[in-house]
C-alpha cells in the first residue's frame, strides 16, 4: 500500500481564520461546536492509491482505517476510524472480539464477490435448453428442488448474526452480505431450472431439514460457521462441482460453473475464519470440534435422502438404466472425493478431524492415515 | 496445434486479453494455475498467471515448479489433446471433456496442489479458467 500525502488536506488549520466566525447556534437554538470541520480526532490527509481495478477496500485500508482492534472499545454503528464520541449507544453487540468473525482473507473475499456477482436472469443461456429424456429431466428437476430448499440457510445463517457483530468488523459484515446476495441467487437459478424446461419442483420430505435446523441452533458464531461454511458449504460445493459434471446441457453447466465459484468463495471465508479463531483462542478448537462431531453425524444423515441421491446417481450413470452398473459407483467414488476435500480443509483451518470425524470413511474404504496423501 | 508448447499458451492469453469485454461478467480472478503434460519424451508445465482481468504471464516450468502454483492440472498429454480437440469440435469444451469434469473424474486429468486454500481457487475461478481454455477454439480458426 502506497500512501501519499496531501499537503492541501493536511492543512487542519482555522482556513485562514474564516472558520471563527461560524455561527455557534443553529436556527433551532441548538449549540453548534463545528468540530468536524475545525479538528475531528481523527487521522486526515492519507490518500489511497487508486489502483487499476478501480478504489478497493483494500486501497482505503491505510493507516488507522486499516487497523482492525482485537478488541473494539465501542458497541455502536459509529464507523471504525472516526472521532467516536464516548457516549455511543449499545447496538446489543455479543461478537466483540475479532477473532469471533474475522478472517485474513475476508476483505479481498469481499471484493472478489463484488466483481464477480452474476445474473441468473441475464447470464444463464436459458433459451438454449432442449428437451431431455423423462428421467434426466425428472432427476435434474429433483436435484434443484432439494438444492433450492438448502440454499437460503447460508443467507439465514449469517442473517441471523450479522446484527450481533461488532461494527467495527465492517468488512466481514460486508463479506456476509455478499453471501446472502449469492444464496439469493443460487436459490434463485436451481428454481428456475426447474421449472425452466417443462419439469418441475419434485420431492421435499424432510430429510434435509434435520442438517438445517442444525446450522440454524448452533449455539456461538463460530460454531455455526464451522457447521456452516466448512461442513456444509465444503460439501454443496463438490456437489455443485458434481452438478457440472453430470449436467446434460450447456445450460445446466453454466449454472453449476457459476454457483461453484460463489460456493468456494463462501468456504474459503470458512476455513480461514476458523483457522484465525483457533490461532487466536486454541480453547475453541473443542468447541468447533463438539459442533463438527454433530454436524457431521447429520450430515451423514442427510446423504441418506434418497429423492437428491438417486436423482444424482441417475444423473451420474447417464440414466435410469445404468444407475445400478456405473451410477451407484460412481456416486461412491465422488463421495470419496468430498470427504477427502472436507478433512483436507478441516486440517488448513487448523482443525484436524482426521482421527475423529463422524464421517463414515471406513463405509467408502477411506483409511484416515493415508486419505490425504497427494 | 502442438498443445504442449509455451507458445500455444501465450497464444490463449493473448485471445483473452483481447476480449476484455467478454471477461469483465466473470469479474476479476487473481490466481496461479499450472498445467502439466506427461508425455515420452520429456513432461511439459506451464505456469499461467491470471491477474484482474487479464493473463499477466505465462511460463514455462518444470515439473517441481508447476507445483508452487495454486494449484495444477497433472495429466497426459493424450488426456489434454482430447480436451482441446472436443474445445475445437465444439467451440467450447463439453460433456465430460470440460476442466472441472475432467478434474473431478480424476482418471486422466487431476487437481492437485498442496494448499486446500489454492487447490479450492480452481472452484473460485472456474468458470474464467474455462473461458481461457475455450480459447483455443478461437485461436485455431484464426490460425487457419
Ligand atoms: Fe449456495
Ligand atoms: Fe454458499
């Protein structure tokens, strides 16, 4: 970060004496002290340099405006970086400390988010479907509409936080925001496929709601996060990578490509968030720990529902017919593939589950001393 | 088109870099990725580096040093001519034949690298990286 310094903006001075003679009442008869002009508290006259994608947080992060506190002294709106008065009211905050929300990576996340959002509208080539043989079309439309019914609890989740966060995390308030724009969309496009191309939404029976309801209750933040961007959002991103796989058009593989990207985003927050929290506190790595060894026995549960894993297992084997020969194994094989990316993630964000996931690997042939050898 | 050369790539960044237009939906993508080509006579790696909205450099590397990058695409070299004749059959890679499939499958192409973190920005970025390599469609017809 290069700073420059104005000399013109520098100059806190009286502006030639022209601020003394200021009214000191308003209109209305209240007292008017004209601080903001005359001499905030505050650090004046750094200039970002703009950069050639434009002005981005990480440009405005210079000097005091880019120190985030450990431990933020305020419990209000009040933007991080003014002249704060003492007096702010309690917003009701209970995530005070940084390490209960942050994450290193989250301000480049956040802009990564701006620049990519996407248009299920507008960016999808939907006049581009064709009809496709009854069971694709059936197995397509039930993996949208389980998809569909687990997308907004990763916009109901930090929904459900943001507004207990300190204000002075801005920037993975900001990042969280992002998000629920993102799940918005992905419930969004998996709808619309399904109802897109003379299907329509197929089998809701519960079963995913046990998982959900899991997210939702998680007792802290940050154990939410770990049920949630790690557990949860690791998983849908390797079925949206999946879902790229066994598209059957062009359609479908632009909808997975895209959502896959927003997915990723949203785990890489995850898995960074966790990692800063257990740097910061390694107290909390039991707590997560606890979360995980639950979250993973329901998620366990969850991939027993037999409506989205048939409708991909069809969808893997080209068809009804070969869903038992190549469909079954395959999903087998992809299975394997999630659990591997989760527990390598798990150890990246310095929590290791190798030795004590509820995963079933011994089910898949998965040995925990060699699953992550390269 | 001899795939396994520095030149064929460069050839790809420059058909991107020229499109800005066409990348500017996707949004930025900062990433390093890194291709290998097995092959008898000697593997081939290149390193291509996407920066904003262009490709800022292309390398040729060894085998060791494709894998510094975020991530890599280790397969043979049979496995990613397939790949770019289907990108040329059809104008942009499909069914099976696309980056992500071909990754997720695993059986001729894999994903690797060392850092969950970087291996996870062949997700992040995917649909860019694909665009790149869909690329060689273009970049052949105007070769003739
Ligand atoms: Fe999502
Ligand atoms: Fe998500």
């Amino acid at each position: 970060m290069t700073l420059t310094q104005d000399q013109t903006l520098t100059d806190r001075g009286d502006g030639d004496g022209r601020y003394d003679k200021l009214p000191t009442v308003s209109p209305l008869g209240d007292a008017l002290d004209w601080k903001w002009l005359k001499g905030a508290n505050t650090e004046w006259g750094v200039r970002p340099k703009i950069g050639p994608r434009g002005l981005t947080m990480l440009d405005i992060a210079t000097g005091s405006y880019g120190v985030v506190p450990d431990n933020p002294t305020h419990r209000s709106m009040a933007p991080r970086g003014a002249d704060i008065d003492p007096d702010t009211p309690d917003m009701g905050y209970i995530l005070n400390k940084k390490s209960d929300v942050w994450a290193d990576n989250v301000v480049e996340l956040y802009e990564e988010a701006v620049a990519r959002q996407w248009s299920a509208t507008r960016d999808i080539p939907w006049g581009e479907l064709r009809e496709l043989p009854s069971d694709i079309e059936h197995a397509m439309c039930q993996v949208c509409t389980t998809l569909t019914e687990v997308e907004m609890i990763a916009a109901d989740l930090p929904a459900k936080w943001m507004w207990r966060m300190n204000h002075d995390f801005l920037e993975a308030k900001m990042f969280l925001c992002t998000q629920i724009m993102d799940e918005a969309r992905h419930a969004e496009v998996f709808r619309k496929r399904a109802l897109a191309n003379g299907g329509g939404l197929l089998m809701s029976r519960g079963q995913s709601e046990g998982l959900l309801r899991t997210i939702i209750e998680a007792k802290s933040y940050t154990q939410a996060t770990a049920l949630m961007h790690l557990l949860g959002e690791g998983f849908i991103l390797d079925i949206f990578r999946m879902g790229e796989l066994i598209s059957p058009s062009p359609v479908e593989k632009r909808m997975f490509r895209m959502a896959m990207q927003d997915e990723a985003r949203h785990v890489a927050y995850g898995t960074m968030h966790i990692r800063y929290a257990v740097e910061q506190d390694p107290d909390v790595a039991e707590e997560i720990h606890e979360a995980l060894d639950h979250g993973e026995a329901v998620l366990t549960a969850f991939g027993t529902n037999q409506d989205f894993g048939t409708a991909l297992a069809v969808l893997l084997g080209g068809g009804v017919e070969h869903v038992e020969t190549k469909g079954f194994a395959l999903q087998a094989d992809m299975q394997r593939k999630q659990f591997t990316s989760y527990l390598a993630r798990c150890e990246r964000a310095g929590i290791s589950r190798l030795h004590r996931t509820k995963l079933p690997l011994e089910l898949l042939g998965l040995d925990p001393n060699t699953i992550l050898a390269n | 088109m001899n795939i396994a050369t520095k030149a064929f790539f460069v050839a790809l960044a420059n058909e991107l870099n020229a499109h800005p237009e066409q990348f500017k939906v996707h949004g930025e993508a900062d990433m390093v990725a890194a291709l290998v080509m097995r092959k008898a006579d000697g593997d081939f790696a290149v390193r291509v580096a996407f920066e904003g909205l262009r490709v800022e450099d292309i390398k040729e590397t060894s085998v060791a040093e494709a894998a510094a990058a975020d991530y890599y695409l280790d397969g043979p070299l049979a496995a990613w001519q397939a790949m770019f004749d289907d990108i040329l059959a059809n104008g942009s890679a499909s069914g099976r034949l696309t980056i992500n499939s071909l990754a997720l499958l695993g059986t001729d192409i894999r994903l690797r690298g060392d850092d969950p973190m970087g291996v996870d920005k062949f997700s992040r970025f995917n649909q860019t990286l694909q665009e790149y390599l869909d690329g060689a469609a273009r970049v052949a017809v105007a070769a003739g």
